[in-house]
C-alpha cells in the first residue's frame, strides 16, 4: 500500500492551485465514488474564465458557448423589446415583438442556468481527462496559468462586440445594400453605420460590379449564314455582379453550341432514339403474353422460383391498373440508360480502379453527377438534346451512372494483390489479368453496381418525365398536378415494383453466382 | 464527449425555442409562387401594395408552386397560403368548382382576360398559319422530332385543362393521325423554345397573353375559325373526356382572377378588401411581365416602383 | 562461393533493390558511401530491399533461403521472374539475362520455364482446380483438350485425384496448397519458385507435405528456390541454405556447415536450437586413431568395438554407444579410418565440433 501522500503527489503536481481539492475529486473519479450530483463551484462561477485558466479548451468552447447564447438572447430581449415601442401604432407588431422578447428573455435564463450547471457538473469529469493525458504527455496544460485568460479575454472582446451588435439590429435587406452600393458609386452620401451594416451584418457584400455583358443573337447574316450579333447593352442598365455576369455567359456559350454545332448533338439524339427504338420495339412491341412469359421464364432461370412468384404478382399489379405499355415504355427507358452506363461505367471504373490518377480526374465528376440537383443539367439537356426521350436517357446516365465506375472500381481495387501477382508470376499480359484475374474476382461488385444502376435510373423516370421522357414518370406527374393522389399513389407503387423486381432479380442472379 | 452532447442538446432545444416563436403570424397574406411569369409579377405587385400604402405584411411562400396545394392551402384558412395570383379560367375549371363556388371559402376579384392559341415562330409563317396548314402531313412531317410520323405540338402541362382542351380541338379538327401532344412543365418548354428558336427550327406551341415571349420572340399565331353556336363543348373532367369533348373553333378569351382565401376577412381585413378590389389591365400586367421576364428587373423592384408610380389606382383598389 | 557462377541454372549477381522515390539516387550513394539501411532511410526515405546478393543455385537442387520477415527473401525471389526489376545487378537463368527480356520473352518465360508457389496460395477462387492448375497453359493459349490432359497428370502427381472438378474454396488449405503446386508444375518449368509455401499450414500437414515434396522433387529433378523463415524446414528442405538479414546473405552452405560453422553470432544464435543428431555425420565428430591412441589408451580390438561408416549420422553413433564401453570406430572400404569417444559424441551433439 503506498503512501497516501505518494498517491496524490501526481494529482496535486497537475492541478497546482487548490491541488488538494482536485487530488480529492480524481481520486473519487478513479474509484467511481464520485457523487453523481457533484458540481466544481469554482467552475460554475468561473465559467470560462476559470476553464480558460485552467487550459482546457474544450470546456473553454463549452463554457464560452453557454455564456455566448445567454448573452445573444439577452441583446434578442433587448431588441425586440424597442422594436415593440417602435412600432406602438401596430398592435399586431407589438404583440409579436413582445411574445418574441418573451422567449428570448426565458431562452437567456434556461441556457444561462441550465448551462451553467451543466457546465459546472462536466468541469471536474473533463478536467479528469485532460489529466489523464497529462500523464502520458507532459506538454498537455496544467496549473493555472495567467496568460492563457489573455487569449480567453482577446477571444471574447474578438467576438463579442460585432455579436451583440448583429443581433441587436435588423439586419438590411440585400435589395437595399445593392442599391446603397449604386448610390455610393454615384457619388451620393451614405452614413457609415448603413455602409458597416450592409458589409459586415448581412449578405456577403458583393465585392465588384461588372458592366452588363453584351446581348447576343444569331441572326442570318447577307449571306444567309448564321452570323454572332452583339448588341451593347442599354447605357442606363446597372452594373451587374458577378453571378449574373457568369451565368450570362453561360447562358451565351451553350446557345453559342446550339446554333453552330447543334448538329453534332443531334448524331447523338439519333443514335439515342435508334438504341431506344430497338429496345422499345422488344418491351412494348411484343404482346404482352408473350412479354410476361418471358420475364417469368427470365426471372425463373436466374432467380429461382420465389422470386419468380413475386415477379409475376408485381407483373399482374402493372398488368390489372392498366399500367402494362406504360411500365413497358419506362422499362426500355430504364434498360437503355442501364446499357448505356454499363458500356460507359465499366471502362472507366476498370481505369479509376486501376490507376490514382484515373480516380484523382474521375471521383469529383462522379460526385458532382451525383450531387447536382437535376434540373440544373435538364435544361442544357434540352438546348442540346431537344425534348424526349433521348434528353431524358442523358440526364438518367448522368444520375446513375457514379455507382457503376464506384463499384466497378472498388471491386477491380479489391483484387488481391497476391492473386495478382500470381497470375503474373504464370506469364499473364495485361489483358488476361483483366479479363481472367481482376474482372471475374470484381463481379460481385460489377454486378452490385448495375443493380445500383438500374435502382436509380428508375428513381429518375419522374424527372425524366418532366422533359418528355413519358412512361410511368408521366403518369405520376400528371396525376400530381390534377390532385389526384390515389392515382398517383398506383403508378408509384409501381415503379416500385418494376424497381424491386429487376433488384431481386439481379442480387438472386449475382449470389446464385458466387455460390 | 458523452456531456458535451447532453449540453449541446440543452442549447439545441434552447435555440428551437427562439426561433419556433418566429412563425407566420395571423396578420401576414401568404402568397402562392406560381411558375409562370404573369402570377409572379402579381405576386410581387401584391406583395408591394399589402407591404407599402396597407402597411401589413405578405411573403411570397418560396416553393409553394402548385396550383391545387395552394387552393387547398387558402381553403384551410390557416394562413399557410392566401392569394392565388393568377386564376386562369375556364382552365381551372376544376378548382372553381370545389373552392370557389363550392366551399366558398376562396373569394376571386373582377377578372382581367387572356388570350390562348397556337403559335410558330415567324420563320414558320409563310408555310403555316391556319389550321388548314396543319391537315397537310408534309407540314406536320417538317415538326415531327422522334420520328413517329407524327408532328409534335406543345399543349401545356400536365393538370391544366387547357392542355386537355388542345387535345380536344386537335381532334376534333382531325389532326390527330397528324400530330401528337407534348406535354411538360412550361419551363421545360422555355427551354425547347429558346433552342427551337435560335436554330430556327419548327416548332408549334400553345401559348397565352400577357406572356413576355411575345415580345421577345417573333411569334405568329395560328388562324382558327371563328366562333359559331355549339362549336365549343367541353367535358374535361369525365373519364373519357377526349371522346366527350368536342372544340372546334377559336377558344374564348380566359378569365384571370386573383383568389384569396376568405379567412383574411378576419385575419387581415384591409388585405381582403384589396385582394377582392384589386383590378389588373392585361397591358400593365404584359408591361410588368416584360420588365421581369424580358429584362431579368428583380421583380421586387418592378412592383415598389410600380406602385408608388401609380398610387392613384392603387388607393383604388385598397379604399 | 568461389565457383564459376555462371554455372548455376539460376544465378544473381551483385542484386541490389531500393524502394522508395529516390532510389537511384540512394543507390549511388550507397555505391560511392557504403551507407547503412538505417542511413539511406533516413537520407533517401528509401528502403534497402536487397543488398548486393550474388548467388548461384545449381541444375536440380533445392536452395533453401532462409531469413526473417523483412529480410528480403520474398524479395530476392521476386527478382527471378522480375516480378520486381532490381535497382542494380543482373539475373541470368540458364546463362540468359532476364533484365534484357522484352514484355512477350518475359511472358513466356515466366509460363514456360518457371513455376511459383506462394504462401497465401493466390488460387483463383472462381475457377476450378483443373482449370486453376492449367492456368499457366491456358495463358499460353494452349487448346482446352490439352489443358486437360495436362491437368490430370498433375492432379495424380500431387495426389488429388478426383477433386479437378471442385472450386478451391471446397478444399483444405493443405489441398489447396497442393492446387498451387500442381499449378506451378502444370507447365513443366524448369525452375520453381517457393515463397514460404507450407507457412501457413498447421504443423502436421506441413510436416507431411515437405515429405512429399521432398519425394517428388527426388523424382522431378526441378531446380527449386525455397524460401522459408523456420531453419528446421530450410535444414530438412535444402541441399544448400542461404541465410538472410537485413536484404543481404549472411552466410550460404550445406546444413551441416551451417549448423557445424557459423559464419557469425547471428547464424550461431539461430542454430544453437537446432537438434544436430541427423546434420553431423561421424567423419566431422571422429578422430584419427593416432590421435586417440596419443591419448595413452590403446584401442580395444576392432571386433569389440561398435562400427560405423563415415556417412552415419550422430543419431546413429547414438544407438550405437548405448550400453557399450568402448568408443565407436569408423570404418570405410573395412579399413578404420577414425574413433569417435562418448566424448566427442556428446561434444557433437551440443554443436560443438
């Protein structure tokens, strides 16, 4: 048993100031005695200041937090408060800037009392912690140290002035900060608390202003030809900033490539609608006694019979609603985007799987495809792709097609290096390592990523839809434009359907593989 | 770490709480956000008249797009949704019904008309331009996109009844072993537009005044015959509505109404009476329509000049 | 090694491999400084994988390479089929330098003339085992027939007779270890490559698989690399070791001379555990009957005394001394060539010769 004094030497070196207290309170921390309702008064009042002393700057965050929100609310109650004198002559204002006043006033009490106890219950269990890392790295703060209330004191008088002022204004309107800016450039006078107010407690300034780019048009020039038309802009238009200056030139670029090469992009309509058609003419051109034999037999052979069964419940579900040429049309639809992102997906999932180079260029596009809200490519869609189901195809890939080059790529990444390196070892080209080694062992994961592919493709039909693409997307639009919730409910749970359909099949499929 | 998200929750429902108390109050009109430029440029002119000489308060509930859930909005009276900027009529036939004369909970004021009819571009003039041309299947041959053998026609979007009336007078003028519909959102169609346009390729298009394509695009409408007794028969809402129907002739001009929701008689009655006073002219609201849509103007602006422009006619509309 | 190495089927020659970006440049200031590994790590960020290795293994033997994990071994062997190119040095298999191969040359070497087995077994798990071990003649584009045939002749070989049909992931590890071996003979190399091939089995079945290796190889005649980290396996396994550390050789010879001479403390720590009674044979423990008789101690007559050839081993001699009090004597062509005391036999048995 070593001596008592022995056993708290360490916790008394750490804390410095008030060490016996601390030595009491780690030593019941380590032997689980510690009362459950044990509060650090010192840090209670202290706050952070007293954690700022101490040099734990997670309770320092904490504590500067609680205190920062109390404060906030207090300047809220305080400008709520005159807001409602202000406006004396409006009853309803009052009443909604006092019932406001009201809740920051008990917002302030509750976090300032609640967090403060709070503050005070975690300060000697953090404190705790923070020892325990003294333990193993001498550098880690200890004591109490008077600099360290300097950078607490600096962050507070950083911090707080601008705060408190912020919320005890009303914030400008954006509109009126742009027109302040016209003003100021045109020479005119504006108080300076409107100026700090519109660059520091609103909007991000806007920085610059640009002088509206010239219109553009692409009128028949002598010759008949399409000719590049610049017109300046009225001499009394504003400036613009520089959002609306780039999508301007956005917007000029792509009709730019719509008038002079928009006949490259209909190869590619072409292409697209012939792919289409073909598929089509399968799925919706053979009768559907025939279709539904063959999807069961399909479904049988590679998924066995229950999810045959449950194939052939979701077919009659399409087949009795009346939804049968339609989910037929959405299916080619699915089926040829499917196609197109397998072709496109698999090479270059084998390259990003294969090469860092390949995954540095690839992996943002892919999240950028992912991420951007569709609409935003839609109607560049449309400017390229006209309307249909050929756009409705392009914006389907762009959505779906990440998760095939993601899977492919981990599933070629995944290979194991020594199954590899056998296959060198036994005279393998490059060629034969991919298609005898890497593609084989990466099939479960190829096949994960079709089914990825497939699964989102349906998800986009109602979007495609809104650019013609038809199908049962159309059907959904249309029965939620018209109120017409049941309906919609129908061709949704169907979609569902043919979704959960292709996905049984598929991951039957690929297990019954693997076994 | 485990205090750390006790405390952060304590602040989290203390914050909640502040801002909870922030929501739309009794007095504040809610305004639909309908797509098309016409109901936005109102919207804005609604908002301005409410906010500047009444002295109230409006938003413009950003996403609040559809038709049918704003009018199930103003219906409720809850003040989630009050004005309807741009009632077409008869084209929302449907709406009139269960709302207006039905619940009566949804007021209308005197309406302002619209036109609606088919267009092309000027460049398509000389070869079309009455629906004779259109029987021609070298014509509609010229417009079809994917090559079904049929031309495609832009008929509105889907839930208008407008675009089930196209359908039907494409009927019952025998055109449809011709021409199909189209049908998308009018944004998507724009888009088409602007293309169709600028590579000055054909393209045939239902389209209404006060619109701002008039003005930005040379458009041609296309000659229907004029209207006779019986000519127009229309039964949109019966399943089989396209046999039903019959349409033959020009269509009548559209009655546009602003509706707002009656519970603002109690929640904010200055606001009810401008709402069922306001009387909008077709050329003022085209004027607005090109500053906004045209000219890219922020609309707020386009409605707080307009109105302090012309206060007479609005102290019209709010005494 | 002082023969001609030229001779060897597989030689290397002053191979040096340095990972790491910079390795060239670690490489000249290793030429020019004679730099530690310590020393290049810290001043290139480079690896020394392999330091200056010169060896030369002879038609139809095994050559055990024995070291640590991290003592370049795996890398070493590595070099052979370049399935990594050395820094610096050469490799010749029969006489032919095999940094100067092209792509294809290097690709039919590598399916021809040598076969490699690995420790992880590295089977293709959606083929089956015939398939797996015709995988190096079907990378050759040799016909389906032929792949068959050859298959099931080296399915018998290593005894896995009616398992051609089966996936790789439906056997043991010992099978599976021996579908790796089939694979490596499939193609009848001449040379085969074995990277610690029975480490991670248990001990019983490695036991009986060095067995059968040891039997075929008598009969194949294959020139093997043996790499291993267990001295008992190399000793049971080689005709000759090479002991590794830190990426160069620290001493190469038959097991008894490594067992019986250590090159350094390093070589002697690790054979101080070794049982010695089958690596001394009864020529290193004996002494010349001059020298025992000098002793003042006649020998007993030849007919009491327990014989044995020089060839025999310690364990042997053993069986021999029990119960006997006079020494052993060697005897070869019936003459007596030497006299091995209890003495020195018990000497012998510590290592100490």
């Amino acid at each position: 048993m070593p001596d008592e004094t022995d056993i708290r030497k360490p916790f008394v070196d750490f804390a410095g100031p008030n060490g016996t207290y601390y030595a009491d309170t780690f030593l019941s921390i380590q032997k689980m005695t510690l009362s459950r309702f044990h509060i650090n008064v010192a840090a209670l009042v202290g706050s952070f200041i007293w954690a700022a002393l101490r040099g734990n700057w997670a309770l320092f965050v904490i504590s500067f937090i609680v205190d920062l929100i109390t404060l906030v609310n207090i300047a809220l109650v305080y400008k709520y408060s005159k807001a409602a004198v202000d406006n004396a002559e409006k009853s309803y204002l009052v009443e909604r800037y006092e019932g406001w006043s009201q809740t920051h006033m008990i917002a302030a009490i509750l976090v300032f009392v609640l967090g403060r106890l709070i503050f005070g219950w975690l300060a000697d269990r953090l404190y705790a912690v923070q020892y325990e890392r003294w333990r193993i790295n001498r550098k880690v703060n200890s004591g109490v140290v008077a600099s360290r209330l300097l950078v607490a004191l600096l962050t507070f008088a950083l911090i707080l002035p601008l705060l408190l002022y912020r919320t005890t204004q009303f914030s400008p309107e954006e509109r009126s900060c742009i027109r302040q800016d016209r003003a100021i450039t045109q020479g005119e006078e504006v108080v300076f608390k409107k100026r700090f107010d519109c660059y520091f407690i609103g909007e991000f300034p806007t920085l610059f202003w640009i002088d509206r780019p010239d219109e553009i048009s692409y009128p028949r020039g002598e010759d008949g030809n399409r000719i590049v038309k610049r017109t300046p802009p009225r001499a009394d238009a504003p400036p613009v900033n520089l959002n609306t200056y780039t999508s301007q030139a956005i917007d000029d670029s792509i009709g730019y490539v719509t008038v002079f090469y928009g006949f490259l992009f209909d190869g590619i309509t072409q292409i697209l609608r012939a792919m289409l058609t073909a598929i089509t003419s399968v799925f919706v051109g053979t009768p559907w006694p025939i279709m539904m034999c063959v999807l069961l037999y399909v479904a049988y052979k590679m998924a066995g019979i229950r999810t045959t069964i449950f194939v052939g419940a979701s077919l009659v579900y399409l087949a009795l609603f009346g939804f049968w040429q339609t989910a037929m049309d959405t299916m080619s639809l699915v089926v040829a985007a499917s196609l197109i992102c397998f072709i496109v997906g698999l090479p270059l999932g084998i390259w990003v799987g294969k090469s860092e180079r390949g995954k540095i260029i690839v992996t943002p596009i892919l999240d950028v495809m992912q991420t951007i809200p569709s609409f935003v490519y839609l109607l560049p869609a449309i400017a390229f792709f006209s309307i249909g189901k050929p756009p409705g195809i392009l914006a389907t890939v762009i959505f779906a097609m990440p998760p095939m080059v993601r899977l492919t790529a981990l599933g070629i990444h995944q290979v194991p290096e020594n199954t590899k390196e056998a296959a060198l070892a036994f005279g393998a080209n490059p060629r034969q390592l991919l298609t005898k080694v890497e593609i084989p062992l990466a099939l479960p994961s190829i096949m994960a990523g079709i089914n990825q592919v497939v699964m989102m493709s349906l998800s986009m039909v109602v979007i495609a839809a809104l650019i013609g693409a038809g199908g049962m997307g159309y059907v959904v639009t249309e029965a939620l434009e018209n109120t017409e919730t049941g309906r919609g409910v129908l061709a949704g749970l169907g979609i569902a359907l043919l979704a959960m359909m292709i996905d049984r099949v598929v991951q039957k499929a690929s297990k019954a593989r693997r076994n | 770490m485990r205090y750390i998200k006790c405390l952060l929750a304590g602040a989290v429902i203390a914050v909640a709480s502040v801002t909870g108390s922030s929501a739309q109050d009794d007095v504040t009109v809610s305004i639909g956000d309908l797509t098309w430029t016409g109901a936005k440029a109102i919207a804005y002119v609604i908002k301005a008249v409410i906010e500047g000489p009444l002295d109230s308060e409006a938003v413009i509930v950003e996403g609040l797009s559809d038709g049918s859930v704003i009018m199930a909005g103003m219906d409720k009276g809850d003040g989630s949704s009050d004005v309807y900027t741009d009632l077409w009529m008869p084209n929302r036939q449907g709406i009139w019904d269960k709302y207006i004369d039905g619940a009566q909970s949804v007021g209308v004021n005197e309406p302002y008309f619209g036109t609606q009819q088919m267009y092309v571009p000027a460049y398509m003039a000389d070869r079309v331009n009455t629906v004779e041309h259109l029987l021609d299947p070298e014509v509609a041959a010229m417009f079809d996109k994917d090559g079904n053998g049929k031309g495609e026609y832009w008929a509105g979007d889907a839930g208008w009844k407008s675009t089930r009336m196209w359908q039907v007078k494409f009927k019952s003028y025998g055109l449809t072993d011709l021409w199909e519909p189209e049908i998308l959102p009018d944004a998507t169609f724009k888009a088409q537009l602007k293309t169709a346009i600028q590579r000055e390729q054909p393209i045939l298009f239902y389209y209404w005044t006060p619109e701002w394509i008039h003005a930005a695009y040379d458009i041609v409408a296309i000659e229907e015959p004029g209207r006779t007794e019986g000519c127009e028969d229309l039964h949109l809402d019966q399943e089989d509505w396209l046999e039903a129907s019959h349409y033959n002739c020009a269509t009548s001009d559209a009655s546009i109404y602003v509706a707002y929701s009656k519970s603002l008689e109690d929640r904010n009655p200055a606001a009810a009476k401008f709402l069922s006073q306001i009387k909008l002219d077709p050329d003022v609201v085209n004027q607005w329509i090109l500053m906004v849509g045209r000219d890219k103007m922020d609309p707020r602006d386009v409605a707080e000049d307009w109105v302090n422009d012309n206060m007479d006619i609005v102290n019209g509309w709010i005494n | 090694m002082t023969q001609d190495q030229s001779n060897g089927v597989v030689v290397t020659r002053n191979v040096w491999k340095i990972f790491g970006d910079r390795a060239a440049e670690a490489m000249e200031a290793v030429r020019r400084e004679d730099l530690s590994k310590a020393e290049v790590l810290e001043r290139f960020e480079a690896v020394v994988g392999v330091k200056d290795v010169s060896i030369s293994v002879d038609e139809g033997e095994i050559f055990c390479i024995m070291g640590l994990s991290g003592s370049g071994k795996s890398t070493l062997v590595r070099h052979i089929n370049r399935l990594i190119e050395p820094t610096s040095g050469e490799i010749l298999i029969n006489g032919e330098n095999v940094g100067n191969l092209n792509a294809e040359e290097l690709r039919a070497m590598r399916a021809d003339k040598i076969g490699m087995v690995f420790q992880s077994m590295a089977l293709l798990p959606h083929r089956t085992v015939r398939d797996n071990i015709a995988f190096a003649l079907e990378l050759r584009n040799v016909d389906a027939f032929t792949r068959a045939n050859v298959a099931e002749r080296v399915i018998e070989l290593v005894s896995l007779q009616g398992y051609g049909d089966r996936m790789p992931s439906e056997l043991s590890g010992g099978m599976q270890q021996r579908v790796g071996l089939a694979r490596a003979m499939a193609a009848d190399p001449d040379i085969l490559l074995m990277d610690e091939p029975f480490s991670a089995l248990d001990p019983l079945i490695r036991r009986g698989l060095q067995d059968e290796f040891l039997e075929l190889s008598q009969r194949m005649k294959k020139t093997t690399l043996f790499i291993t980290h267990d001295l008992d396996e190399a000793i049971r396994m080689g005709t000759r070791i090479a002991i590794m550390k830190d990426g160069a050789i620290v001493q190469t010879g038959t097991p008894e001379e490594i067992v019986t001479q250590p090159a350094d403390k390093y070589v002697a720590d690790f054979v101080a555990g070794i049982s010695k009674l089958k690596l001394i044979f009864a020529h290193t423990v004996m002494q010349s009957v001059e020298a025992y008789e000098s002793n003042g101690k006649p020998l007993p007559s030849f007919d009491d005394c327990p014989q044995a050839s020089p060839e025999d081993d310690l364990d042997v001699l053993v069986g021999l001394a029990i119960n006997q009090e006079n020494p052993i004597v060697i005897v070869s062509d019936s003459k007596p060539v030497g006299v091995v005391t209890k003495d020195a036999l018990l000497r012998g048995i510590q290592g100490e010769v």
